[in-house]
C-alpha cells in the first residue's frame, strides 16, 4: 500500500511539476524503461482533465444560477437596473 501511494505522489508530482528537477529527471528515465508506469501517467493526466471539466462545468451551472436568481427575481430588480446602466 505504501509503495503505492509513494507512485501515486511521484506521478501526481511529475504532472503537476512540483518534483524538484533531480526527481523528474529519474521519473523521466522510469518511464522511458517502463511502459506501464507510462499508462498510468497517461491515466492520470486524462482524470485531471476530466475532473477539471466536471469543475468548470459545475462553476458555469452555479453562475448562470445565480444569473437567473439575479435577472429575473422581482426583489432584485434594481440591482439589475444599475448593472444594465454600466452597458449602456
């Protein structure tokens, strides 16, 4: 189990490149040696990217709530007059 958090960090480092210089340099040479270790930085990339866009999705869901909260309620009706005045 240890040995596998110890991987999970030295990959975690290389993609985020907060590994010192000495360490990605080993880690490069890993990887040249061992295609497995390859796949699994290639996995692990792909779920950054699949987490960060479920994040900005969710960002973008929570403002245009808010966009509607604050565009189409009544009791915020001057709030949205003095945005409107900005653009006109």
């Amino acid at each position: 189990m240890k040995t596998l958090l110890n991987k999970l960090q030295q990959i975690e480092g290389f993609i985020l490149k907060t590994n010192n210089p000495g360490d990605n340099l080993v880690f490069e040479a890993q990887l040249l040696l061992d295609e497995n270790l390859h796949q699994e930085v290639s996995l692990q990339k792909d779920a950054y990217a699949i987490i960060n866009q479920y994040g900005r999705r969710k960002l973008k869901a929570e403002i245009e709530s808010v966009h509607q909260q604050l565009f189409t309620q009544t009791k915020h009706q001057r709030f949205r007059e003095k945005v409107l005045a900005l653009f006109k």
